[in-house]
C-alpha cells in the first residue's frame, strides 16, 4: 500500500448500537494524539460523531458529514489525498453508503458487544463486505472488533466460539465495558493513556500491521 495516500478505514456494522461511534471516536481521538492527520467522514444520518466532534478538545480532528451514496467514494479518496487516516463513521450496513464507503476502503472494523443477535449480524456485514469487494474484483480486507467485552465472560466465550467457527479474523485487542465511554459522548475529551488509552492504541497497532494506517504520521502541516 502507497504511504503517499492516506488510508481510509470504514467502521460498520448491520446492527445498530454496537459501539461504531464510539469505535470512531476512540480511533480518531488516539490517531490524532500520536500525530497522525485525521479526517473522519460521518456518513450516518444522525450525525452523532459530528455532534461529539463540536464538542471534542485535543489535537485537531476534522469531520466532514457525507451521507449521499454517490458522493461517499469521492469524499473519502479526496480526503486520503491529504490525511494520513480517514475514518468513516456509518449507520449500519443496510444503507447503500455505508456498502460505498465498505467498498472504498482499505480496511472494514466490524464492532461486536457480546450477544449472538450481534454475532450473527457481524458475520451477515462480513459476507456483505466479501461480496462487495467481489463486485470490484478485489478483497477488502475486514476485521471483527469486540466491543465491552469481558474476554473470560460466559456470553464473550460463546460468541467467541461462534466467531472463530466462522472463520472471521479478529482484531486482537478488545475494548472492556468501559464506563468511561458514557462520559465519553458528553465530554470532548477522548482518553489517550490508561486502560482505554492502550485498548484504542492496541488497535491502531494490528490497524498498522494491516496496512491500513501508515506506520508513522506521513502528512506534514502546510
Ligand atoms: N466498550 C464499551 N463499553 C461500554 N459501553 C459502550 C462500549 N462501546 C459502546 N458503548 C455504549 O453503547 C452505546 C452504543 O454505542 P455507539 O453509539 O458507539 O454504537 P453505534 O454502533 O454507533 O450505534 P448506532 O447504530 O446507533 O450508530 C453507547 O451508549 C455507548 O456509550
Ligand atoms: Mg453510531
């Protein structure tokens, strides 16, 4: 993968509520604490990362609300021409923009908190993102996220078991039940160090692994 373009990173997920906001807000708050240039696209139409942005105090993030289908690729591709990270928020994977922006990018995280109804929609998104890579004769590379979740938990291990029988790759690092991400959504502060600080750094670690965040800032400010 080019380090002259940015790489652009699409979060989404059939089911609604399963911490892709949140997911987004944790990435881009820590991307932008170590450097790196950060665009997030907010494709969902309730606009919730855009609401917490207006909000957010750190290193400059810069979000941009795009939720036409016909307009998300070019949107994002402009964007990687002059950020490091492009991140795109979506409403779920029952939209056409949310299959564009899956369709465009260079990695798909798909959240999952501990139930099977979401275990069960994660492996419905992947098999949607395998098509519509199939669709451009390529694969987009996809990861599965575990979400406030509680690795020696009943439900984790059962989902988990699920998970590994279908064959989805994992993102490693999980989030925990993190209280914090209530506070999260009404103060403008996105924690970069302690136990959420690692997760979230964890995470940009393996995305790094992937290619699809470039192993240093590459950007410089104009
Ligand atoms: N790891 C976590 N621990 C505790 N709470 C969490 C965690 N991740 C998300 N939440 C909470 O779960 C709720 C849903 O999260 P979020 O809004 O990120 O999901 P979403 O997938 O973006 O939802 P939507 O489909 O509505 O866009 C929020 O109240 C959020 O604070
Ligand atoms: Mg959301």
């Amino acid at each position: 993968m080019e380090s002259e373009v940015g790489h652009i990173v699409t979060v989404a997920s059939g089911k609604g509520g399963c911490s892709k906001t949140s997911l987004v807000t944790l990435l881009s708050g820590n991307l932008a604490a170590a450097g790196y240039r950060v665009a997030v696209i907010d494709a969902d139409p309730n606009a919730s990362y855009h609401q917490w942005h207006q909000l957010y105090e750190g290193p400059e993030i810069n979000c941009f609300c795009e939720i036409r289908h016909e307009e998300i690729v070019d949107a994002a591709q402009g964007r990687a021409e002059s950020y490091d990270v492009v991140l795109i928020d979506t409403a779920g994977f029952g939209n056409t923009t949310a299959a564009f922006a899956a369709g465009t990018a260079d990695l798909v995280l798909i959240p999952i908190m501990p139930d099977r109804a979401s275990a069960v929609e994660a492996m419905r998104t992947a098999r949607q993102v395998q098509a519509f890579g199939k669709a451009g004769r390529r694969e987009i590379p996809f990861r599965i996220v575990r979400s406030r979740w509680n690795p020696r938990g009943l439900v984790e291990r059962a989902v988990g078991a699920d998970l590994t029988e279908a064959g989805l790759p994992l993102i490693e690092q999980h989030l925990s039940d993190l209280s914090d991400f209530g506070k999260l959504s009404l103060t403008g502060k996105v924690p970069t160090s302690g136990k959420v600080g690692e997760q979230a750094m964890g995470i940009i670690k393996e995305m790094i692994g992937l290619g699809a965040v470039p192993a240093a800032p590459a950007k410089v400010a104009a």
